[in-house]
C-alpha cells in the first residue's frame, strides 16, 4: 500500500507587515509629514498622463489603474531573474541568491495583485463607471510601456530599474495617504473583507488604504535597499 505526502500551503500570503489602527495613522502621518522623491523626468512621464486621464485627485479607478501599472517591475525582474538562474545554475550559491530575489520580487508582485482586486472590489461596490478606453486599453498600454522600460534598464544599469520603482512606489503611498486625508468619511465605511483571509481585515475602508499606502512604502524602501547591490554578486 503506498501513501501520498501532500504539502499544505498556507492561504495568507507573506508581504509587508500587517499593521494595527494606531500603528496606521501613525504611518499616514509619517507619509504626509515627508517630502515626495524627487521624480525623475521618465516618471514623470508615467505620472502625468495618468493625471491628465484620471484626474490629480485620488479615486477608487485612478488606484486600479496604477495598481495595473505597479506589478510591472517585478514580473521583468522575475523574468531576468530566472534567465539568471538559467545562466548561472551551474554555480549553485549564485543561482540560490539569484532565486532569493526571484522570490521576493515573486511576492511583491503578488502583494499588488491584492491591492488591485481590492480596488476593483471596491469600485464595485460603489457601481463606479468605466469605459473601455480609459480602464481597459490606456492600462494595459503604459504597462506594456512600463515592462519593457523596466527590463531594460535592469538589463543596462539594474539601479536604474529600482530607483524607477522607488519613484512610482513613493508617488502611490502619497497618493492613497493624501486620499485617505482628503476623505474622512471614509473612517466610518467598514472593510467588506472580501479579501481578509489573503490580506487581513481593517476596522474601515480608511484602515484598508493607510495599510496600502504602508505596503507600498516597504516595496519603495525595498527597491531602495537593492539599490546598493543591484546585481547580485557570488
């Protein structure tokens, strides 16, 4: 008689830190009270005409739209990262530490594949309007833009590639934070937890965004860390 071993995955997937109500304000407040990055001329180029087609304030749509845009990056590194792998698989420490930022750029992107459903959940809820146009086609082209950017300035100077992911990481945590300010309603809309058992639950829809915006820090000071070793090194 033979037996089958199975493993068990868990459901909660790892990514930033999950923060309590106090610890939340206390970090929207750390947002607001600091300065933008300084943008480069190429972000700014991705950041204006977003501005220009959703509006400079935030929106539900806006935020699905950028979230679209953010897991970009990190699917070009994962593609480069597993060319690496392949390159390198003959010397095994290398190729581990290689695999290492596979997997992390692997979560990341998966940690903004969660603030997409939860945008689009909410604008859902709000039976928000979209066009074709607008939330269909203009996303999928910029990120198709974004893509090819992103991998071949990781190709070129990988640096470049995280500074450029840095800078739109640090223009999203401002922009959910400003939004989370500007609307103060939003403090007495409960969380629908449609997606608590992958991202956790929040007291509000206020909560929900300060821990976006918080994620989305830790992505910006991630790319910032690799900054100093961007390419991986035996």
């Amino acid at each position: 008689m033979s037996t089958t071993a199975t493993l068990t995955r868990p459901e909660v997937l790892a990514g930033p830190p999950k923060l309590d109500p106090e610890a939340l304000l206390r970090a929207q407040q750390e947002t607001l009270d600091t300065p933008r990055m300084n943008y480069s001329l190429l972000a700014k180029m991705m950041f204006k005409p977003v501005d220009i087609m959703y509006g400079k304030q935030g929106s539900f749509t806006k935020f699905a739209m950028l979230e679209i845009i953010a897991r970009v990056p990190y699917q070009a590194w994962e593609r480069m990262g597993y060319w690496a792998v392949h390159r390198h698989r003959t010397r095994s420490t290398l190729a581990r530490r290689v695999f290492d930022r596979i997997v992390e750029a692997r979560s990341d992107q998966d940690n903004e594949q969660f603030h997409l459903l939860i945008m689009e959940d909410l604008i859902d809820r709000q039976g928000l309007k979209r066009n074709w146009l607008l939330h269909r086609a203009a996303p999928w082209l910029i990120a198709l833009f974004y893509y090819h950017v992103s991998w071949v300035l990781f190709l070129v100077r990988p640096d470049w590639s995280y500074r450029l992911n840095a800078e739109f990481e640090d223009h999203a945590e401002h922009e959910y934070m400003t939004f989370v300010a500007e609307n103060p309603d939003l403090e007495f809309v409960p969380d629908p937890g449609t997606y608590a058992a992958e991202y956790g639950r929040y007291r509000s829809v206020a909560d929900l965004l300060r821990q976006i915006g918080h994620d989305e820090r830790v992505h910006k000071l991630d790319s910032l860390e690799n900054m100093r070793e961007p390419r991986v090194q035996a």
